[in-house]
C-alpha cells in the first residue's frame, strides 16, 4: 500500500512502516524519545514495536492507565512532569502507541509541551486507524464532557499496521467500524455498499477498507482542517452520539459505552431525523436501523433518560451562537450540514430507535 501525503504528516501502512520511521529517527537527530502507552499496550505491542525500531537514542517509556476515564488533565500533567523529570527537551519526540486515548492525549501533551515538541501515532486499535490518527485533533475531556479541550495538529508520521489489531477484542473492533460505515454514509454508497454483510467481514478483507477509509477521511480533512465547513460532515451521528456516550460514561448505573457503539446509536438516530427534515428515504433508514442492531445490539435507553441525554447536546463542539447544529443526509454520500432539529423530533428519534 502506498503511503499517504497529508498537511505536513505522511500515513504509512503495513511494511512501509517501520523503514519509515527508522529513516525519520535517523536524519531528525532527536535528543530523546519517550514512548507513551497504557497497560494494554504496554503489554502487547510495545515489544513488536521495539523490535522494529533501529536507533541510538535513548528511549523512556510512559504508561497510563487506559480508558476514556483517564483522558484527562490530570493525566497530562501526569505526563507532563515525567517529561520534566526526564530531562525532555524541545528537541525529544514523543511516540504514541495506543488506541484513540493515547493518541488525542498523547498528541496534546506533546503540543503543548514546551509550546511544542514532535510526535509521531502508532494507532492500535480499529477506531485509531481510520479516526483518530488522521486531521490532527488533540485533546481531552472535561469531566465527562467529550473532546472539549484540545489543538489541532499534526503529527510528523502515522504508522498504521494492522498487526496490533490481532490483540484486539471484538468490541473494540466493532467499535471501530462504526466509523468506516460513517465513512460511507456521508462520503461514497459504493464504499458503503461493501458493508452490506457486516458477518462476512475479516482481518483478512479489512486492510483494503482500511486504507479507503483514510483517505475518505483525509480528502475531508485536507480541504478543511480547522472543521469551517466540509469536516464538520465527519460529525454525522456524533451530535447524539458524543451526548450518549457522555451520559453512559457519568452514570454510575450505566455500563460505559465504548465510542462506536454510541456513535452507531447516533447514526440511526440522525437517519431518522434525516427523513423528517432533509428527505432521507425512510426505508433505507429502516434498513440501516436492521443492519446496525443485528451486528451491534440494542442499548436500552428509557423514556426518562431522554432529557437528561438531550440538554448534554449543548456542549457539542459543532454548536454556535447557542444553535445545536445537526449533520444529516439527504442521501447515503450527500451530507447536510447546519441543520436546526426541534426537542419534538429528537424525542420521537429515540422511539424510532427503541421500537
């Protein structure tokens, strides 16, 4: 697979990889290199990563703890003053080795470390490689609130190599198709037509779909990087989605949703929506409906949890001038951005999704 020229940051795959990086560590001439990683990783793919790795620089390793509970500014300053402790200086490089936590917090910690310092993303799980490598967004949460603080920047290289995803449990992997399928409802129906037989789907076919799905991503982005207009399209499900897995994450009664299973519960939502306010056929939002809850299930979401979820809206990132600002679509591949959706309908959106 060929490489990928991004703003200022170049994706390698699979065995361009690792000559790649080698290359970048020889004739950058870092002072240190400080790998960060949370237990999972420390365990499973950090040794495959250092054998790959030819260099004379020292290497420290940082670990966290995993999980969205832990990406936080407590964690950063946690990181923060190991680099500290550690001698980093701005001319250190920071490798993030993780999945979608380690790269926002990893790739903000480096960001704003001396006013900035290098880092390069070793995405590990599904959801990384084809999200959250690739736009440059950083960033953490606040309390239980997704993604509020946060820079955009690139990082100088991402290697995304599909061994990590054999350390993968299947949720998680479920969790990141739901951004490949986002990927084609908002971009390409030929793209999302290879999804029609989610049963069917393996490691084996999934490098291809993969590598499509980056540059969906990467042609938003490119024309967008700053999320004015065309990037926002990326948003579709999020709206509810983020204000979903913001509720199950701060409900001590709730088993916490990972990213994509909410985001998936927010793409059938925003169908439905779709249909009562930009055309959407409804019989292909049915269709999505069947096809999302026969590989992901259904979460129960009662009537009196409704409102709670609802007023969490207004802290979505895509909101201004106090408008909450849905992404909807017309039709599978053409978006609609900025749309205004009264209580009324979010509510009956949520019937549609539990009957």
């Amino acid at each position: 697979m060929d490489s990928i020229a991004t703003h200022n940051c170049t994706i390698h795959f699979q065995n361009n990889c690792y000559p790649s990086i080698n290359e970048h560590l020889n004739k950058r001439n870092f002072s240190k290199i400080f790998i960060l990683v949370d237990e999972n990783t420390h365990q499973h793919c950090l040794p495959y990563f250092l054998e790959k790795i030819e260099t004379d620089v020292s290497i420290e390793i940082i670990e966290i703890e995993s999980g969205e509970l832990n990406k936080t500014i407590d964690t950063c300053v946690g990181v923060w003053n190991t680099l500290s402790e550690l001698d980093a200086d701005r001319k250190s490089l920071l490798i993030n080795i993780g999945g979608g936590v380690i790269t926002d917090l990893g790739g903000f910690v480096a960001c704003t470390f001396k006013r900035g310092i290098a880092y390069i993303n070793v995405p590990t799980t599904l959801l990384s490689m084809v999200d959250a490598s690739v736009g440059g967004k950083t960033g953490v949460d606040l309390g239980h609130l997704k993604n509020q603080i946060g820079v955009i920047s690139n990082p100088d290289l991402v290697l995304i190599d599909t061994y990590y995803l054999h350390t993968l449990p299947q949720n998680h992997m479920r969790s990141g198709l739901a951004e490949m399928l986002k990927h084609g409802l908002i971009n390409d129906e030929n793209y999302w037509n290879k999804f029609q037989d989610l049963s069917k789907l393996s490691l084996h076919n999934l490098d291809a779909l993969i590598y499509e799905s980056v540059i969906i991503k990467k042609n938003v982005v490119e024309k967008d990087p700053f999320e004015n207009n065309l990037r926002k399209t990326l948003n579709f499900g999020h709206t509810l989605g983020h204000a979903i897995e913001s509720y199950f994450l701060s409900s001590p009664d709730k088993t916490t949703l990972l990213h994509g299973e909410a985001i998936v519960i927010g793409m059938i939502l925003a169908t439905y929506i779709s249909t009562e306010l930009a055309g959407f056929p409804k019989q292909v939002a049915h269709h999505i409906k069947t096809l999302f809850i026969d590989y992901y299930g259904k979460v129960t979401i009662e009537k009196s949890e409704y409102a709670a979820i609802m007023q969490l809206l207004k802290y979505d990132k895509k909101n201004n001038h106090g408008n909450i600002n849905f992404v909807l679509l017309e039709a599978i591949g053409k978006p609609r951005m900025d749309c205004l959706v009264d209580d009324d309908i979010i509510m009956d959106a949520f019937e549609f999704y539990a009957s």
